[in-house]
C-alpha cells in the first residue's frame, strides 16, 4: 500500500523547518517534524526510517496522522489512564468535607445549602477537575453530598477531640468515617491540589459593621488626595503599652555568613504611650509620650498639637476610641476658634489613617531587635528618632486608594 502524499504549504515547512533547529525543543516534536519534511520530499517510509534510524511503523503513524489531520495530528492522543477510585460525586463529597461546607450550612435553609454545592460544583467543572457527565452526576447526587458533609459537624462521639485545622491523616480518617472513601494521604492529597484547595492556610479577615463605611472612607481619602490649601491634614492614633524591654546578655551584630544574634531573655523596665500626629501635605510628625492614655492625656496632647500649627485650620482624621467621642471635643474646638474639624475613620478600619503608616515604620526601626537601658533611654531616643524624622525623612505617603464611586459616579461610568 502506497504511503499518503504529504504536501506543506510555505508556513508550515518554515515552523517545522524551525522546530528541527531548535536547540531546546522536545525529541518527540523535532522527530515527528523530520518526518513530515522528509514525507514531503516524496521519499518511502523504508528510506525516512533508516535515515532517522526509527521503525518503519513509527514513519507511518505519523505520516498518516499529518495526512489526515495537518498539524494537530502530530499531537499526542489523550490517554485515559488507570480508572480513577473516586468517582465524581465522592470527590465533590470530599472537598465539601474539607471546606466544613457542614459546619458553615448548619442552620441554613435547604435552598441555600443547594447553591452552595452547586456553586461548588461549578467551580470544580470549571477547573476542568468534573468533566460534563461527572459534573451532571455531582449536581443529583447533591443531597448526598450535603448530608455526607453533615456528618462531620463538630465531633461525632465523647471521646473525639475538637478540630480546627485538617491535616491529611484526620481528613483522610474523617472521609472514611463517613463512608466517602478509604483513601491514602497522597490520593487525598492530588483531589485537593487539583481543586486547588489548601484547608491548612488560611487570611486574618476583619468585617467592618459600620453602616457608612464608605462615605467614611471615600470622604477621608478625598482629603488625603485633595487636602484643602488653608488646612493642615493631621492624622492621630495612639501606640500603647510599648514595652521598654533591657536584654539580659548584650547581643552580636550580623558578619559575612553569620546572622545577627538577639539574647530571648528581658526585663521589663514599664511601658509609655505614644501619641502621634502625622501631617498628610508634609510628612511631619508631632509626637508626645506619657505614661497612660486617659482623657486627660489626649486632652494635653491636642492641646499641645494646637500650639504646633497656631492660627491655622486642622482636620483631624482619627478612629472612635472613647477618648475621642465628639461631644468632648466641642468646648476644646470653641476655645481654639472652631479651627478643628474632625473625620472618624469607620469602625475596625484603622489601614485608612496614614499615621498607622508611620507607627509601623517607628516599630520597624526603634522597637524591634530593641534593648533600653532604663524608661529615659527609650525616651530619648524615641525623641531623637522624632527629630531625625522631621529633619530629614519627612516626605508625604504615596496614597493611591481614591475611596468607592457613588451611585451617581457609577451611572456616569455606565452611560459613557
């Protein structure tokens, strides 16, 4: 039987001609493009396999694939593999287990439990882990799922102690316990992977309640991107308890192929509070230390923050601490000629006040890896680090977070 005809159009002899060029390419690929140039010479599978120095039958499966197919014919057919253990519903079953889809749906109305799975499911015949028959298989088989999951809320018996994190051994126990599967670690271990599911990790997570969190917000950045020209724009916080820590043993400086050493054992000398005004335009930073945060304090504080910009209009951009409730600061504003105009960032939502931006860089370089002889070897260096800041590193934050469009914004995005 006489070999099919093999005929390249311009392009397709150039990206093979390339393909037996180049240096990093698979064997497989450069094999199959040598037998298709050489297929397209007209010469027999007897005389391309002995100048590749391949089985003849090699050249005809190749050759014959390219005929029929063109290029995607010189792609490797999908195998099927050995048959899976665990069928579509028992994996989907099993990352349900491993999400605690259980213990989050407990309590929920039955339709809601069902969107939940079959958002799941999605999401998994999405990835391409179910394929459409599977996925068809998972989305009836949902109550079964549900109620497998439902097994695992809280511990099954006296005797069983609480969890709050998986590992492969307990995972692997818990989905044989309830019926799912016998399954090894690794087995276990390539369904999450191939789900993408890693129940070990987890994201500190914070929900602000306020209920104006982002007129809160977007009226706060709006002074930090466009403060107004007559004001100053001074964010307030207040760092408590820092610790005045004095190491034990004297610590070893880091050397070429050693790391620096810090001794673990410490005397407390007491602790200070540090309170801090952070000005948007210029960077600087008018700061105040004392031995507690009273209302008192914060009282001395203002007072004293007032005296740093005389005359001048101050909009204060602090959180709802008790201390900095609005009615007390009414009589202080009339006293000082209603110059001060407070903003309180939304609850739990303290990344919004810039001076938590020079709180962190503060601990970074004085408080850490930090050792103080007595209260008053803190306290001049925190007015020295102060000074130093001023002097010659005050500069303005980069802030880039422009707050959330409103209602009107948005519709104006929408038309356009």
């Amino acid at each position: 039987m006489r070999a099919p005809a093999v005929v390249l159009t311009a392009q397709q002899r150039q990206d093979f001609e390339r393909l037996n060029r180049a240096a990093t390419a698979e064997q497989r690929e450069v094999l199959r493009a040598r037998v298709v140039l050489r297929a397209a010479e007209d010469l027999s599978n007897i005389d391309i396999a002995q100048e590749l120095r391949v089985d003849r039958k090699t050249v005809g499966k190749w050759r014959s694939r390219f005929a029929r197919r063109g290029a995607e014919g010189l792609e490797d057919a999908p195998r099927s593999g050995r048959p899976p253990k665990t069928d579509a519903v028992a994996r989907c079953q099993i990352v349900a287990v491993a999400c605690s889809l259980g213990s989050q749906v407990e309590g929920s109305k039955p339709e809601a439990v069902r969107q939940e799975l079959e958002h799941l499911i999605a999401q998994l015949t999405g990835k391409g882990v179910l394929g459409a028959n599977e996925s068809q298989q998972a989305n009836a088989a949902a109550d079964t799922i549900y109620h497998a999951a439902c097994r695992l809320r809280g511990p099954r018996a006296e005797e069983e102690p609480a969890r709050t994190r998986w590992t492969l051994a307990t995972l692997a126990q818990a989905v044989a316990d309830a019926e799912i599967a016998h399954l090894s670690a690794s087995s276990l271990w390539r369904i999450l992977n191939q789900s993408e599911l890693k129940p070990h990790r987890q994201k500190m997570w914070l929900h602000s309640p306020d209920p104006d969190f982002k007129r809160k917000v977007t009226e706060i950045c709006e002074l930090y991107l466009r403060p107004p020209p007559d004001a100053s724009v001074i964010c307030i916080d207040e760092k408590t308890s820092i610790q005045i820590l004095r190491r034990i043993h004297p610590g070893r400086h880091a050397m070429p192929g050693r790391l620096a050493r810090e001794e673990f054992e410490y005397e407390r000398q007491g602790t200070l509070c540090l309170f801090a005004g952070f000005e948007v335009q210029t960077g600087q930073v008018f700061g105040r230390l004392r031995e507690a945060r009273t209302a008192w304090d914060t009282r001395r504080f203002m007072e004293d923050l007032a005296s740093w910009r005389p005359g001048r209009k101050i909009h204060v951009v602090w959180d709802n601490l008790n201390t900095h409730a609005e009615a007390q600061w009414q009589d202080f504003n009339r006293a000082h000629g209603s110059r001060f105009h407070f903003h309180y960032t939304p609850i739990h939502a303290s990344w919004v006040n810039q001076v938590e931006c020079f709180f962190s860089i503060f601990s970074k370089r004085l408080l850490e890896r930090s050792s103080f002889s007595c209260p008053e070897d803190f306290v001049w260096k925190a007015r020295t680090f102060l000074a130093h800041w001023n002097q010659h590193e005050a500069k303005p934050f980069r802030w880039r977070f422009a707050g959330y469009p409103s209602q009107a914004e948005l519709a104006r995005v929408r038309a356009a």
